[in-house]
C-alpha cells in the first residue's frame, strides 16, 4: 500500500491493535493500543487536509475551510474509506466484546492510526505524500462542497441573520467513551 518497504513494523502493527485487543506494558499497568498513534495521526490527517483547502480554495475563508475539513475527516467518512482500504480485516480486536459493530468508529480509528505509523516510520514528506496521492482521491471534493451537513451551524447562521435568540441544552447523553450519543433539545 505504501508502495515502500517498511522500516519499523512493530509501529504498524500497533496501529491495528484496538483497545479491546490492547496489552499491558511494564509501565505502570498502561495497557497499549492505537489509541496514542490515532491522536497523532488526527493532527497530521487534518494539517495535510487543511493545507491541502488552504490551497485548492485561495479564495474562501476560515469557515469555509473548517467545515469542508471537519466533512473530510469525520468518522464516516475515514471508516468508509478504511475499508476501502482493506484496512479493516488488519485491525486486531476482541470479537467477543459488546458494542464493537461495523459502524463503529474503529475502522477511521484504525487509519487515523495508519497515518500516525507512516508519520513516525516514513517522515512527514512522505506521510503528506499518502495522504494526497491514496486518501484524498477517495473523496468526491464537488460534492462535498455543495452538500450541507453541518445543520446545527445552518441553523446558528441563520439565527443570527434573523437577530433570533438560539439555545441549545443536553437532555441525555448516552454510549460509549468512542460512540457518544448526545439528545439535545433547541430553544
């Protein structure tokens, strides 16, 4: 996939390894996942995207730009495209855990983390490099422009033009740590 030998295997191979799967290290009880090398590759996936907009778009402003990154690295979007991938069937997880399905979030998980190893293994040149050549490719950019998802902003601009008063309150909250649920109620 990288099209390059790896340097450091053990690095990918905890990419892949969910929390469900983790194990415990001599440090102190912490127990090793792909939890730590997601975080990384969230900053580098979303830097390389931001500049990616920053560019393609010279003439849009910081809205803009925020909205169409946060379309292109939101979970759905990363878990499709890790199966795209075939990532999928490399991540190690514990089957017999309760509330791991295919929607989860451990697909986008994963190639969060796949970033994070080739940032840490290949440098940052080359991990730029994947991320435009093999992930944005993926992407319908046209179509992200001109589909409206975020309505909660639709709704807060709007309010706005209209000198309307908009609150929001969180009535229940609900799920996991990794698949949250939030009930809100708009006033």
């Amino acid at each position: 996939m990288l099209g390059e030998r790896l340097s450091n295997l053990s690095v990918y191979q905890l990419a892949f390894r969910h929390t469900s799967a983790s194990r415990a290290t001599s440090v102190d009880g912490f127990r090793e996942s792909n939890e730590r090398l997601e975080y990384l590759g969230d900053a580098v996936l979303g830097m390389v995207v931001a500049e990616f907009l920053f560019t393609k778009y010279p003439y849009k402003d910081e809205g803009f730009l925020t909205e169409i990154r946060s379309r292109i690295v939101n979970r759905e979007s990363l878990n499709q495209i890790a199966r795209k991938l075939g990532l999928d069937a490399l991540i190690e997880y514990d089957g017999g855990r309760r509330g791991l399905s295919p929607r989860s979030s451990m697909y986008g998980d994963a190639l969060e983390a796949f970033v994070g190893a080739i940032y840490l293994d290949k440098g940052f040149r080359f991990t730029r490099r994947f991320i435009l050549k093999k992930l944005l490719p993926h992407y319908d950019l046209d179509s992200i422009v001109q589909h409206t998802i975020n309505f909660k902003s639709v709704l807060i601009e709007w309010a706005q033009r209209e000198g309307k008063e908009v609150r929001f309150e969180l009535v229940e909250e609900k799920g996991t740590r990794h698949q949250r649920e939030f009930i809100i109620e708009l006033f």
